[in-house]
C-alpha cells in the first residue's frame, strides 16, 4: 500500500515521531501534552528511522514488523515455561497469529500495541526469574519493563494492572508458584501513581470529560448487532465465535481437570473469568462501558491466553477422535477443514476491505498515490495555519497545530477539520476541503458529529453524491486529479 493508515492512529504518531527526529528531544508540551510524558514508542520510531537512514513511513513498517516477528518467539518461550510442551506452544502461536485482532494490529502497531509487547516480555522475565538461578538479573529486567509498561502509554498501564492483580489473586487460589510478585505490584502503582501525578494533571480533565460524556442522551444504550429481522444473518456471521468458545470452554475444562493445583490451571480461571470481556456479551454490547472503561482494548491483551486455550482444546477434541480407527481419517479432514475455515474468517473480518473476490463493506485503510500527491498540493499552494477539512481518515493528515518549534523545525501546520456543518445541505467550515470522491463513489466517506455517537457514514447513495456534487458547484475548485478533488471557500 502507498500509506497504510489502519484506524488512522498511525499518521498522528508518524508526525510525533517525526518531530523528535527532526529536533532530537520528546515533543514539546505545547503541542501534545499527553504523548510528551509518554514518548518511548516515537523515540523507537525516531531512533530507528534515524539508524537505519530510511523513510520514516518504511521504516515505522520495518520496525513494527520486527517487533511482531519478536513477540511470537516470546510467546512460544512464555507458554512452553508454563505447559512444557512444544506441540501445545507452537499450536497456540499459530492459532494467535489468525485471531482476527491480531492480524488487525500486526500492521495497526500503535502505543497500545507496544504496550502489548511489554506485557508480554513483562510475563516471559516474570516466570523466567522462578525458574533460573540467575534470578536477579531477569528480577532487574522485569522491574525494568514495568517502567517501560508505564511509560510507553498512557493509559494503558491501568488496564494492564487489572489483568495482572487478577492473576496474582488466581495464583494465589491455586498456590502452585507465584510469578507475579506483590512487590513488582506495589513498584508498578507506586510508580505510576506517582508519574501522574507529578506529569500529568491534563489527564484528569479527560476522564472527567469521559464520565460526563456518559449523561449524553441514548450514550448508555446496547450497542447491539441482533435487530428485530436479522436474528439469522447475526447467528451466521458469528459461526467461528461460537466454535472457538466451544473450544476455549473445552481447553479450560481439560485444564483444570488435568493440572489441577498447577499453574496451567491459572490460564484456564484467567480465560474464564475473561470470556465476558473477550466474546461478545452485555459488557461489549454496552456504549457506556466500552468507551469510559475501553473493554474493546483488553481483547489484544487477552489474545494470547485465549490462544492458549483454544490450543488445548482442539488437540483434545483431535486426539480424542484419533484414537478411534473408524473415524481417524474424517477427523484429520474436518480438523484441516475447521481450522482453513476459522483461518477464513480471521482474513475476512474487517481485514479484507480491498479484496476484490471478497465483497466488503469496509472503507479503505489505507491512501491512494492520487491521494497523497493531492496532500502534498496542500503544503506547497495553500497557506500555512489555515482550516483543512475532509473526512475522518484524510483530516488526520492536516493535524499539525501551530506549536513552539514549528519554524524552527520547518514544519508546515494547518488546522484540521473531520466535521460538516451539516449533513441535509452539505457544507464545510471557512478554508479548504479535500474530497476524495474515488473512496466517496466506492465505500462512501466517514465525518464526526456531535449528535451521532460514532459520527455520520455517508454511503454512495445518489443523494449523497448529488449533495457533493452540489457542494463541489458552489465551492472553488483549486486542484483535482480525477480521484481527489480540493475545494476552497474562503470568504
């Protein structure tokens, strides 16, 4: 792709990066006061476009890439520790790496993600310390990587002490051994609580904002996908959810059945205890829960523990037909089979937007050579520290606020606009708008508003494209290559 963007988060994080790569310190508080207290993942950027002396954009892929290629060997390590079985270990890498999730985040590594990594380096150096005689230095290590849990992300950290409380209370249920100590525990909210409080008093405005924002009319409602009519198309789409929580529910009961008082049956609680958060239920299905607490971002978390389950289960449910004559061959057919089609189902959900043979209603994740020559019409023809209003995706790339060091660092800065004035008779705010009417005639383009929860979707109906048409008529046209088109009404 020329510029894979995800859910968008990339370009924001590209500019951070790019700031201390071009100014060799963390980005200054006027610009991005958050991120400026939290800077380990654009100094990993900056730091590795500037060793490997390529494009940042290439060099983001490159170094994300590794970073995953990384994680997988780590896991592998992690949960042989656990289980002691190389079989079981690599089953669950391959099971984890077609979780949908995971496939969505392997090319979508943002702050979270690498926090994700963290976790799981954290867990790898908490059990290795138990089981070598050099416990010291991986002890060291360990209490090295919380601070890096906490300074990679912002907020991250707490949901990653919920998971890790919840384990120290299951191992304690269990009391097999502890791997994770009350002391890293106490280091890490000691730690944390601290760093907040000293750096970071913008944060307590958000959540103020996030608890207010739950009074909004209709915000508490389900965000349900069963409609009055379409009971069977949802009972269809959700085929591989309910294998793999047969299988899940099936590893976690030959878990505690055949280790019990043993670590593995730590995993096997987690899971359950977790199965609420992981597969859809009344928490997901909550407005109010899933933005104030972001129960959507424990699923990366949880991935690899449910992997390790659904590993377990189905070797069970292929062993236990294997030792039967008669059916051994039909059950090695329909394990391939059931194992192509759950591959199947991770490929296609919310991950092939741009297949041609897969049809799709998913918008584009990424941006076209039309479109990035027509962004960089932008900084050459227009002036700086003006309005750039597009679509959700395409603002992002125009969110370059004026800031202390802008000239200093030659950086060109404009105000960034992802909202209509309104949607019955299309209009935009004063300065310049860029369309992309190629993704407007295909998916249809995404803005945010203030009355709907998740913003307005305008699909390629002819209304909509005569709206556009009409907004393309009574604007100036200042460039247009056939795909994107930039409009100006300044007054």
């Amino acid at each position: 792709y020329p510029f894979y963007f995800g859910f968008s988060d990339i370009i924001p994080h590209l500019f951070l990066s790019k700031i201390i790569l071009l100014s060799g310190h963390i980005v200054p508080e006027d610009f991005s006061y958050g991120y400026a207290w939290f800077p380990l993942y654009h100094i990993f950027i900056a730091s590795g476009t500037n060793l490997l002396g390529i494009d940042l954009n290439l060099a983001f892929i490159f170094l994300t890439s590794l970073s995953f290629i990384l994680l997988l060997w780590v896991l592998y390590l992690l949960f042989n520790q656990i289980i002691r079985n190389n079989q079981t270990s690599l089953l669950m890498c391959l099971f984890f790496s077609v979780t949908p999730v995971v496939i969505v985040y392997s090319s979508y590594v943002v702050t979270r993600v690498m926090a994700f990594f963290g976790v799981i380096f954290f867990l790898y150096l908490a059990h290795k310390q138990i089981q070598t005689s050099k416990w010291r230095s991986f002890y060291a290590l360990t209490i090295l990587f919380s601070l890096y849990l906490i300074l990679v992300h912002q907020v991250s950290i707490l949901q990653i002490l919920v998971l890790l409380i919840v384990f120290l209370m299951l191992e304690v249920i269990i009391n097999d051994y502890f791997a994770i100590k009350t002391r890293i525990i106490a280091i890490i909210i000691i730690t944390f609580s601290t760093y907040w409080l000293f750096t970071s008093f913008f944060f307590t405005s958000i959540i103020v904002q996030i608890a207010d924002s739950t009074s909004v009319p209709g915000f508490s409602r389900l965000r349900t996908g069963i409609i009055t009519g379409n009971e069977y198309t949802f009972l269809m789409e959700n085929i591989s959810t309910a294998i793999i929580i047969f299988f899940v529910i099936l590893g976690v009961g030959y878990l505690l059945w055949a280790y019990k008082s043993k670590y593995p049956s730590v995993i096997a609680l987690f899971v359950l205890l977790m199965c609420p958060i992981y597969f859809p239920s009344p928490l997901t299905a909550s407005s109010m829960i899933m933005v104030t607490l972001r129960i959507d971002r424990f699923v990366l978390l949880l991935s690899p523990f449910f992997a390790f389950a659904l590993a377990i289960g189905y070797l069970l449910m292929l062993n236990t037909l294997c030792e039967n004559k008669h059916v051994r061959k039909v059950a090695i057919f329909f394990g391939l089979l059931l194992f192509s089609y759950l591959c199947f189902s991770a490929l296609t959900q919310n991950n092939a937007s741009d297949s041609l043979d897969i049809p799709s209603d998913q918008t584009r994740g990424y941006f076209t050579e039309s479109e990035l020559n027509a962004f960089d019409f932008i900084p050459q023809f227009i002036e700086y520290n003006t309005t750039i209003s597009s679509d959700t995706s395409a603002s992002r790339m125009f969110e370059q606020q004026f800031f202390s060091e802008t000239k200093a660092l030659n950086l060109s800065s404009y105000n960034a606009s992802s909202s209509l004035d309104s949607t019955d008779s299309l209009s935009f705010n004063d300065g310049f708008f860029i369309l992309r009417n190629q993704e407007l005639e295909e998916k249809g383009l995404s803005f945010d508003s203030w009355v709907a929860d998740f913003g307005n979707f305008l699909e390629p109906t002819h209304d909509i494209l005569q709206k556009f048409s009409q907004m393309t008529y009574e604007s100036q046209k200042i460039y247009d290559n056939h795909k994107v088109s930039i409009l100006s009404n300044l007054r």
